[in-house]
C-alpha cells in the first residue's frame, strides 16, 4: 500500500492519521508525576505549587483530549 507524502513528511495524509485511545496513557503519566510530586513535598518539603500546576496542567489536557476524540467521532461520521 502506497503513503502519500505529507508536508511534515510522515509519508501519511492529515486525513489517514489515527488518534487512537492511547493519546490518554500521556495525561495518565503526567497525572503519576505530578501525584509523585506531592508527595515528594510532603516528604522532602519540595514546593507543592509544582505538583498542583502538573495536575492541573494534565486535566486540561485530559478535557482537551477528550474533546478531540468527541470531534474526531463526529467528525467521521459525517463522512459517512
């Protein structure tokens, strides 16, 4: 099967790439990094405000993800 070349050059088309679930294993990650953050400082008096800006920065990026997936879903359908 032949890939057309992209202008990021993937050599897949914009309308052939997949967002699949796994987008949400990343904000699961950040989500581990900022709860090893707080307790890093409650154990070791480290600055809490990082571990509080690392999961609110991983729950907009959940929302914002969740919203992609909820467009990409519509957005196929009215492909059909």
């Amino acid at each position: 099967m032949a890939l057309a070349t992209s202008a990021i050059g993937n050599g897949r088309n914009a309308e052939d790439t997949e967002c699949t679930c796994g987008v949400f294993d990343i904000t699961l990650g950040v989500v581990g990094l900022g709860g090893c953050w707080r307790e890093a400082s409650r154990i070791w008096n480290a600055p809490a405000v990082v571990g509080g800006s690392v999961m609110a920065i991983a729950a907009a990026v959940w929302v914002l993800l969740i919203l992609l997936y909820a467009a990409k879903w519509m957005w196929r359908r009215a492909r059909r």
